[in-house]
C-alpha cells in the first residue's frame, strides 16, 4: 500500500533538496557589492517617495476586491463555454440567467459609487 507512495516521496524529496541547494549556492557564489541604488524600492521605474507604511485608501482595497469578484466569476463560464453543445437550452437559459445577475450587480456597485475616485 504504502509502496505507491515511495515516487511521490522521492521526487519530493529530490525537489526540496534541489531548493536549498540552489538557495545556498545562489547565496555562496552570488555577487556581494550592495550600492544604495540596489537597496531602494523599485516603483514601476519612478523614484521611490514615502515610506512602504504609508496608508492606502479603502477605495483602492474595494476595488480590488471588486476585481477579485469579477475575474472570478469568468472561472464559472468557462466550462460552461466549454460544455456549451451538450447542454442544450437548459445551460443557455442558466447563464444568460448568471450574465444577468453579474450586470445587476455591477450597475448595483455603480450606483453605490464604488468604481469613483476622489
């Protein structure tokens, strides 16, 4: 039983091990000289301003989530894309019923002023 598992182990093993060898060889035969310029923050090639404690807005979180939510929501229709000749009417009905369901909640976070920065 437990015999199944022994190339599991092993390429796990093989895997972790070949990890921290890199890590150490990375650390052992990797170049030393630290300039200020390799130490500072990289922003999208701008120089770096403010500390990486400043604050965000609760704007820039909701919309991130909202994004999440959104993006999301194309892992349902996908497969249903996918399966779209077996599942006759029934299927279309459904996700014309979800695609409805998705834009009333968009017009709802519209509404709310959710996608508005100020």
């Amino acid at each position: 039983m437990l015999i199944e598992y022994i190339p599991l182990i092993i390429q796990l093993l093989i895997g972790f091990s070949l990890a921290v060898i890199f890590l150490f060889l990375s650390e052992w035969l990797g170049a030393k000289r630290v300039t200020e310029q390799k130490r500072s923050t990289y922003e999208s090639g701008m120089e770096p301003f403010g500390t990486a404690r400043d604050r965000f807005s609760v704007k820039f979180y909701l919309i991130a989530m909202i994004f999440i939510v959104f993006d999301i929501e194309i892992v349902f229709m996908y497969p249903w894309a996918v399966g779209f000749a077996n599942l006759e009417l029934r299927g279309l009905i459904a996700m014309i019923l979800f695609i409805v369901m998705l834009f009333a909640g968009y017009i709802y976070i519209i509404k709310k002023g959710a996608l508005k920065w100020d």
